[in-house]
C-alpha cells in the first residue's frame, strides 16, 4: 500500500506536473492547470481514506468472524513461521520450502493487521466515548 501512495504521491504527480511544462507557454497557465490537477489528486486520496475507513468500520461492527479475521489469520502465519524455522528443525521433522511469496504475503498481513487494529480501536473509541476510558484504566492496572 505505501508503494502504491508514494507512487500516486510522488513520481506519478511530479512527472504529470513535470509535462505541464511543456504544454503551457505562459506562467499563469500552468498554475492554474497544476493546482486543478493537484486538487483532484487531493479528492481522489480523501475519496481512498474514506472507502479504508468505511471498510474497517464494516469490519469492527460486523459479527464475530468479520472482527477477528485477523487475528486468526496471523495466528496461523506465527504457527507456520514458528513450525519452519524452530519446531521442525528441533524435531527433525520435515520442513517444506517456503517461497518467496509466503513472506511477502506475510508482511502484507503484518501490515494489514496493525493498520487494521489500530482502525478498529479508533472506531471504538469514536462510537464509544467511555471505550477509551475503560482501555485506559485496565491499561493503569496491569502498569501496577
């Protein structure tokens, strides 16, 4: 995802202004088409938090299975992780190959479960003011 915004943010708007140059002669021209195409970018990113937020809000107020997902998700990745590099070789148990794509799928995960997490306990928090209180508090005790 963050490959996906640098691009959007950063070479794709840099060479779309970048040609901006070449077609327009005068100065104020090219202004006004680049803060134009800089607005819609804007739009088009608030438009992609906006469906992020609402998907996670989805999640959170769904039924069991959609809120915990990730969590058993990643648990089974820790298991698989845990199974291929020290609980096969401890036993001497075979141990298949993991390819290159398992891991990539496994940092996707990673991030989406901490992007995730941390949108649902936003939500929480929202929808439920006294939420974050209580958090806080069971927070205070385990400190203690």
């Amino acid at each position: 995802m963050n490959k996906i915004l640098e691009w959007f943010g950063g070479t794709l708007v840099n060479d779309v202004l970048g040609g901006l140059d070449e077609l327009f002669t005068s100065k104020e021209e090219r202004l006004q088409a680049e803060n134009v195409i800089k607005k819609i970018l804007v739009q088009k990113e608030l438009e992609l938090i906006k469906m992020q937020t609402n998907i996670i809000i989805t999640e959170a107020t769904g039924n069991w299975l959609q809120r915990s997902w990730r969590p058993i998700l990643m648990l089974s990745f820790g298991f698989i992780v845990m199974y291929v590099k020290f609980i096969g070789p401890l036993f001497q148990l075979h141990v298949p190959p993991l390819e290159d794509e398992f891991w990539n799928l496994l940092q996707l995960g990673i991030g989406g479960y901490v992007v995730g997490r941390t949108g649902e306990k936003m939500m929480e928090s929202f929808t439920n003011p006294n939420a974050k209180m209580r958090r806080e508090r069971r927070m205070n005790r385990k400190k203690k």
